[in-house]
C-alpha cells in the first residue's frame, strides 16, 4: 500500500489509545514517582550542585538546594519561557487594561 492511499485510524481508536497510554502511565505506584522524582533531583544536583557550591553554600544544606532548584528554574524559564499566557500584556488587554 503507498504511503498517499494509507488510512488515518478511527476518532473512536485514537481515542481509546489515548485512554490506554493515560491508564498505563496513571498505574505507576508512589514508590515509583517517588524513585523518579529523587532520580531527577539527583540529575540537578550534578548538573547545579558545582555551581552553588562555587556560589558559597555549603553542599546539601538547605540553601545549597535551593540554590540547585534556583538555577534549574532560571534555566528553564531562559530555554522555555514563562508558558502559554504569560508574557508582555497579559494584564494590559482585555476588559481590565484598557484605558478610557
């Protein structure tokens, strides 16, 4: 079969996939979130932990992670931005910033 004559699957079977992938990454146990959470914070502080300790906090005090937590935060707001909604304007239009 070409690849122009190839069938788009059903709205019904696109959708019960969907269900099926929510439903399995939903069965993950608290242990298991636990394990990756603690997995990536682990990653953040080899990433940060350098650069905080060169900053003058002692390593695994509490400034020390905030400090890893900081850094991480500053990096992605630099490579992803602030998200949907939020940038120049998003007070200033619509009903409460317009000026009469």
């Amino acid at each position: 079969m070409s690849f122009s004559k190839r069938r788009l699957p059903s709205p019904a079977a696109a959708g019960a996939l969907l269900c099926l992938a929510l439903a399995t990454t939903a069965c993950s146990t608290p242990q298991e979130r636990a394990a990756q959470k603690q997995a990536e914070m682990g990653n953040l502080m080899q990433i940060y932990g350098p650069a905080c300790s060169r900053l003058g906090y002692a390593v695994d005090s509490d400034q020390w992670r905030s400090c890893i937590l900081s850094l991480s935060t500053k990096d992605e707001m630099q490579r992803y931005g602030p998200g949907p909604g939020w940038g120049p304007g998003y007070w200033g239009g619509g009903y409460w910033g317009r000026r009469w």
